[in-house]
C-alpha cells in the first residue's frame, strides 16, 4: 500500500484536544473528520443546511483528491448527509475545511463538540483534455439514461 501523507494543519482557535482524521478499522477506505463547535453543539433542524467546521486546513498531494462523504449511521439512523456529497477537496485547497451537512430527517439533529461527522476517502484524481467532436461513437446504450435499463 501506498505511504500516502495528507499534511493537516490546526485553524487558529481550534481545539487540539480533537483527534485528527482516523480510520476506525483496519480496512476502513474513509478516516472519519470530526466536528469543531468551540466547545459548544450545533443543532440541525429538520431541512437545515450548515456548514460544519472541522478546525483543520489540509495539503492533498498533486494528483489526488479529498472526498467528503457522509457517514452511513447519521444517515440511517437520523437522515443526517452531507449535502453535496461526495464533497470534493481539490489538491491546491488550502482554506479552512468544513463539512456541508443536511438534516433530511424529521426530528432535530444535535451534533456534538468533537462528534464525528463525514468520513475523509483519497482518491487518484485524472485530468482529462476536452476536445469538441462533429460525431460520438454508437454504443448499445445510446442516449437512454435516468432508469432506462430498469430496476432489477
């Protein structure tokens, strides 16, 4: 396995007592991100869109990404996602990182100082070059999307 090395950095006022991003398993692919209230809980009521604050600033290597996806318990258990999942983190960021979260769920959502949030996934990242084109190649799908090889 790669010796991939994401360079983390603590915001000003940020708790330090606050592990960074861990995996939780031995084969987990996301290294949980936690939230960073100042001490305090933020709540997310039913339809609220917030922006979470994990207190670090990140250095992603050229040629790879962040992804910020969310946790499946919070999902399941509360309709906590995040919004814009999966949320990227581009390799030249170097702002504050936050977590977009939304409470699809029907009860408010108190997230915890420290609680666990989204998970962070590395991925490889490939730049494509976009050319214009008089015609595309066929193929057996064709134009058909949007359910059209059908459920099962």
């Amino acid at each position: 396995m790669p010796d991939i090395r994401i360079l983390v950095m603590r915001d000003e006022g940020a708790d330090p007592a606050l592990p960074l991003p861990d995996y939780q398993t031995a084969g987990a692919a996301g290294a949980d991100l936690r939230a960073d209230l100042a001490g305090r809980d933020l709540t997310l009521e039913p339809g609220d869109v917030k922006l979470v604050p994990t207190g670090l600033r990140v250095e992603i290597p050229h040629g790879f990404e962040m992804q910020v996806r969310p946790r499946s318990g919070l999902a399941l258990k509360y309709g906590v996602t995040v919004a814009n999942a999966p949320g990227t983190v581009d390799s030249d960021y170097r702002g504050p990182l936050g977590v977009i979260l939304v409470n699809l769920g029907r009860e408010p959502f108190v997230i915890a100082h420290g609680e666990r949030i989204a998970q962070a996934v590395i991925a490889p990242v490939v730049q494509a070059r976009y050319v214009m084109a008089e015609t595309l190649s066929e193929s057996d799908r064709a134009s058909g999307g949007f359910g059209s090889t059908g459920r099962s």
